[in-house]
C-alpha cells in the first residue's frame, strides 16, 4: 500500500493479531501486557520495505508507574487487562523494564527485556504488594492441575471404578476460565 493507501486507516484488535499474521502497522497502541507479547505485537511493525516511513512507534497504555505497587494496580486500572495477563508482578516488572530503558530497540534490547522480565533473579524485584495476587494465581495454577489429574483417565485402569465423578463439565471443564456462552444469530 501508499502512504495515501494507509492514511487515516485504523484497526482495532484483540491480541490475537500479535501472532501467525502478516500485518504490518506504523504505529501500534497497546494495552499492557508481559513484555514477550509486546515485543511479538512490536514485530508487526514495519514488517514489509515500503520505503522511508519514519521510525516505528509502539505506545503502550499501562497503569501509573509506582515503585511500591499495591494489590489493585493493575485490576484497579484495567480489570480485562487484569484477567488477561494474571501475572501483575511480571506487568510491574515490564513496566520497570521500559521505563528503565526509555526506547527500545529491537533486536538489540531483545534479551535485556525478556531477562528482565522472566529472569532467574528477577523474582526478589517483585514488590510485596503484587506478590499476594501471584501467590493467588499459584494456588489458581495448582487447583486447575489437581482437577486436570483427576480427571485423567489411566491407561492401566481405564475401565474401573474409583468413586471418581468424570465426565461431568462442572467437574471436568473442556477449558479453564470463565463458561462459555453460545449465540445464535
């Protein structure tokens, strides 16, 4: 496409578009998320030789910066964000990462970025007030697998009865979160 071609269009997505796509933007605005993520919806920018069409920006909408984080930082700012992206001490910690470092650039920054976030010292960083929301997704974490073991069918004893109720979706959801609803139109 021209620059006239592209001017004034806009596409707003959900994060499905930060993988398996060929798309290509300008300018990427979006809401916070693990720095993986914002590194992979930064890769579709300038994927495709255009010619000069000035430096790639991505704006990431995020919650006010504070050094000491309380519970609700994240779920007060943005509660799909929160729900999304479970994870609030590793948000605080790509929000540090990038505001430590002011521009990135990729690849250089690439492995920075991603140490900084998921390193193996990086979970001493975590403020104490986000560490109860991870120390609640743990536990979350744990539930699910108990349920998910449960619920597993031996291959040794496939066919006995062990007092165990399967197959009920209450007991053995198809899928973790929140229930599907399903729309006629």
């Amino acid at each position: 496409s021209t620059p006239e071609q592209r001017r004034g269009q806009l596409l707003i997505a959900t994060q499905v578009v930060e993988q398996s796509l060929d798309l290509d933007f300008d300018v990427v605005i979006s809401d916070l998320a693990p720095i993986d993520l914002l590194i992979q919806r930064a890769g579709r920018q300038h994927r495709h030789n255009r010619g000069n069409r000035g430096r790639p920006t991505l704006i990431v909408h995020a919650p006010e910066w504070t050094a000491e984080p309380v519970e609700s930082w994240v779920t007060q700012w943005g509660t799909g964000t929160a729900f999304v992206y479970p994870d609030h001490g590793r948000l605080w910690l790509t929000v540090n990462c990038i505001r430590s470092l002011g521009t990135i650039r990729l690849p250089e920054n690439a492995r920075h970025l991603i140490e900084s976030v998921y390193g193996p010292d990086v979970e001493s960083s975590i403020p104490d007030g986000l560490k109860a929301i991870a120390k609640l997704r743990d536990n979350a974490a744990v539930q699910q697998a108990a349920i998910g073991k449960l619920n597993t069918i031996s291959i040794t004893g496939a066919y006995e009865a062990d007092g165990n109720a399967r197959w009920d979706e209450e007991m053995a959801p198809t899928r973790l979160g929140e229930p599907s609803v399903e729309w006629v139109l």
